[in-house]
C-alpha cells in the first residue's frame, strides 16, 4: 500500500501525519497536502487527538521542544 492510498484509509498516527507535511511541503505536493488535511479532521471526527507535546506544567516533552523553549521561538 502506497502512502496515498494510506492517507485515504487514515493509517498514520498524529506524529506520522506531521512528518508527512514536512515532507510534502518542502515538495510543494499540494495532493498530499490536501490528504493530510482530510486525514486529521477525519481522525478528530472519529474522537482521536493528537498527544500532548508539553506536560501538565508546560514544559515541553520533546528535546526540541526544550531547546525552543529556551530559544525563546
């Protein structure tokens, strides 16, 4: 199964679905773009939600969260 016949049948995860629109938008692949967008309102519809990137305290659970955080981004 090809990556747009995945992104049809809802098959990625949150996290997958960010990667897959960094990739796509450095490509300018506005199909992909468009799946991606179809993809999470139909996993929000369904009651899915993403993880939460930062703790009941607001600090950030990812080392790159840390490190903008820091940066002040």
């Amino acid at each position: 199964m090809d990556r747009i016949e995945k992104l049809k049948n809802d098959v990625y995860s949150f996290e997958e679905l960010d990667t897959l629109e960094k990739n796509a938008t450095k490509l300018r692949d506005q199909e992909t773009l468009s799946l991606i967008t179809q993809s999470r309102a139909s996993k929000k519809a369904k009651g899915e939600k993403p993880k939460s990137t930062v703790d009941d305290k607001g600090v950030p659970l990812t080392k790159r969260g840390r490190r903008d955080a820091k940066a002040g981004r």
